[in-house]
C-alpha cells in the first residue's frame, strides 16, 4: 500500500490506516486483475471495477460463475456480480459481496479512451490557416 503515509509497518497500523482511508485512496484497492485477452490489448495488468464490467470470480464458493457488476463499494472495499446470490437464513435471496481481488475482467465497460489517445487519432487541422483566410475574405 505505497500510497498511503508509509509511517510504521505495525499490522495494526496498516489496517487502521485503510479504515480510515478516504474514498479516492480506496478506489485504487476495488482494482481485478484482467483476462489474458485484455491484457494483451489494453497493455495493463489490472483496471479498477466498476459497474457494468464483466467478470468471472475466481476463488471461493461462488467460483467459475460470471456475470456483470452490479455496484461496487468503495466503503467495504467489495463488489457484487448478477447470478452471485446467497440466501439469508429468512430464506430472501441477497447478491454476494466479493472481493474485488478475487475476480477477473472479461469484458470492460464502455470507458472513454484516455485524453493522449484522442489526440493521437484525431485528425489535425490548422486553424491558423482557416482564420487568415477568413480575416483576408473580410479586410476586402
């Protein structure tokens, strides 16, 4: 955890530290990991959760089962998948909290591309040659 006040490396400091940790630090722990796939074309290793990616739980009693993310919170630090439900001893049936460490991205939702990689695909004009075309049409 480099991000927070690397002070002391008493446990119990560390885990203090993350309980009282704010919501922008947390968001960097509710990271998966991402299917070989993705990692090939996006060139990261993992990406933040957030709703709407798909994904796959790879360890516990929920195994192997995927689904969409449905929320994600930050305050607990864990995140809960459509089809990942267990009962509750009135017999109601509640989505399961997972860690966010425990799954992996199969599908990303519809995030924006970074701002350098617009630039790079947009096409380039030049508007200083555009306005003294138009400043030269109106001196006349």
């Amino acid at each position: 955890m480099r991000f927070l006040n690397p002070v002391s490396a008493q446990p119990r400091k560390k885990r203090l530290a993350l309980y009282e940790a704010p919501l922008h630090s947390r968001q960097k722990l509710a990271a998966a990991h991402l299917s070989k796939e993705l990692r090939a074309k996006i060139k990261k290793r993992c990406v933040q959760l957030k709703k709407g990616d798909k994904v796959r739980v790879m360890r516990g009693s929920f195994k192997k089962k995927e689904g969409k993310v449905t929320r994600v919170d930050l305050k607990r630090s864990v995140a809960f998948v459509e089809g990942v439900v267990r009962k509750k001893q009135s017999g109601k049936e509640v989505q399961a909290a997972i860690q966010a460490s425990k799954l992996l991205i199969i599908e990303l939702a519809g995030r924006a591309p970074k701002r350098k990689a617009l630039k790079e695909q947009a096409p380039k004009q030049a508007p200083k040659e555009q306005k003294t075309e138009q400043t030269a049409a109106g001196k006349k």
